[in-house]
C-alpha cells in the first residue's frame, strides 16, 4: 500500500476478509469525482471506488454511488445480476464506497485496436467481432427482460474478456421500474447518446429525470460498435462544440455513413449497426432479437 492517494479505511476494514491478508491496492482512475482501485488478496481481487470529497466541480458522486449501489441489490433480486457480483458497499469519512467482484477484461476500445486496421478482416476476426456484439446484446438483454435500462452504455462501460465475450459494468445511471427518490437521469456520454434521449434533454430542464427505454440502450450498443471499430464517433461534430449543440445533431438521428468511415467491408457486423442506430426507437430491434439475429 503506502499510495499517494490510498483507498477509504473503512472500505479496506471490511473487505480484507473477502480479498484476504496480505492485500495490495492499485489506483486505476481519478477523475470526474471518483476514485477507482485493484484491491488483490490471496482470497479474491475486488474493484473499489469512493467519491472525491475534495472535487468541487463533480456531481455528487457519494449519492451517485449510494444509488448504484441500491442498483444493484434490486438487479441481483431481479434476476439480472450474478449474486456474486456485489461485494460491498458503505460510509466513510468522505462520503460513499462501493466494491464490485473484479473482472479480466479490456475497454471495448482498446479491445477493438487491433480491427481498426485495414489487414484484419479475418475470419477470426470477424467472428470475434461479432461474438463481441452478440455477448453485449445478451447482457443488456437481460437487464431489459427485469425491467431496467442500463443507460450508460458506452465503451468504457463494457469490458471485452480474453474469451470475446463482453461484460457490462458501472450501473449507476440505470433506470429501473417504479424508481423511487434518485438523481434525475440526465443521459450519460454525450457520443452514445440515442436521438430521443437528446431531443428529450433539449426540451426539459435539468431538475426534470427522463426515463430511458431499452431502445436508447440498443442505440448505445450500435454507437458504441460503430465508434469502437471505424475510430469515428457516429454523429458528426467538432470536440469543442457546445454539449448543447451535440445534442441537436445527436436528435435528428443522422449519422456519418459507414461506407465511408469502416475500415473494411464487413456486411454482416455493418448490417447490427446500422439496426442499432435505426433514427425511430420504435423500429430498432430489442436486445434479444439483436442476439438472436447474432447468433443466427
């Protein structure tokens, strides 16, 4: 341990039981008022995260992960979460801690590197591809068939396993049925933002929660799949333009045309992106028709 910027005490007190002594903690991320970190024992390997009570400018992230945490005791109830996947939650002197089992798995974009290339349209590759997209479908798939929305779905919310096989992490964001008090939904990363969930965030008022559906996470998927293998964000628009301005691009539904942007031609996959990102939620495929059609 000894790191500049250690773990909450009080998170470490009680999961040295479940990781086990001697334990090493890692720091993996500090931004946008959250804290990450690898705590590795010789029982188990968890992933920690704490809000940053000296970041003035974040949301309140201690309430952010008291509802993610609540999250995922209603998904685990319901059938959508593997009960294991909890590890802990609680107070510490700063605000809020969260524990998660540890997951081998790289970010969809990093993952996807090597398919960015304009040699690797081989057949395994292909198939990798695709068994990528269908894994993802299955796991939102199942968010869906208990009632939640992910509503993050971005590449960084998905990590791809040395098997191919994609697991979708960081529910904090997650609409759910009958939610109660929570922070208003307020869309997540504005480059996987679906068209309706744009139009909605340009017409309402910061203090107003907008419900996602399931087709704003299909969306996700497809701006996610799209981004991740042409290196180009779906819709159109300059780093430094305006959020709001975004998001008026995002709302028409119009995106750059994969005939232009992919790195090579590869009919099958290019057919799931284009149906994710159809403009009319209402004519997008669910998440278990998608899977169907990738396993097919």
């Amino acid at each position: 341990m000894g790191e500049a910027l250690p773990p909450p005490g009080e998170a470490l007190d009680r999961l040295k039981d479940h990781v086990g002594e001697p334990f090493t903690t890692r720091l993996l991320s500090d931004r946008r008022g959250s804290r990450a970190w690898k705590i590795e024992g010789p029982k188990g390997t968890v992933a920690l995260k704490a809000n940053n009570p000296g970041d003035d400018t974040a949301r309140d992230k201690a309430v952010e992960m008291a509802q993610e945490d609540d999250h995922l005791v209603r998904l685990t109830d319901a059938g959508a979460l593997s009960p294991g996947y909890r590890v802990g939650a609680g107070a510490w002197e700063g605000g809020r801690w969260l524990a998660v089992r540890w997951i081998e798995g790289t970010s969809v974009w990093s993952a996807f590197a090597p398919a960015r290339g304009p040699q690797d349209g081989l057949p395994s590759v292909r198939s990798w591809l695709l068994g990528v997209a269908r894994t993802w479908a299955e796991r939102l798939g199942q968010m869906h068939a208990a009632g939640w929305v992910h509503a993050d779905v971005q590449p960084t919310n998905t990590l791809v396993t040395d098997e191919g096989a994609a697991v979708v992490i960081d529910y904090a964001l997650a609409c759910g049925p009958g939610d109660g008090p929570r922070l208003p939904y307020r869309g997540a990363l504005t480059h996987t933002t679906a068209p309706e969930i744009a139009d909605a965030l340009l017409s309402t008022t910061a203090d107003i929660h907008i419900q996602a559906e399931p087709p704003a996470d299909i969306w996700g998927l497809g701006a996610s799949l799209f981004w991740c293998w042409t290196g180009q964000r779906p819709v159109a628009y300059r780093d430094d333009t305006p959020r709001e301005e975004k998001l008026k691009a995002i709302a028409t539904g119009v995106t750059l045309s994969l005939d232009d942007v992919r790195p090579w031609v590869f009919p099958e996959f290019e057919k799931v992106i284009r149906t994710c990102l159809t403009p009319a939620p209402e004519y997008r495929p669910s998440a278990a028709e998608l899977a169907g059609l990738l396993t097919s």
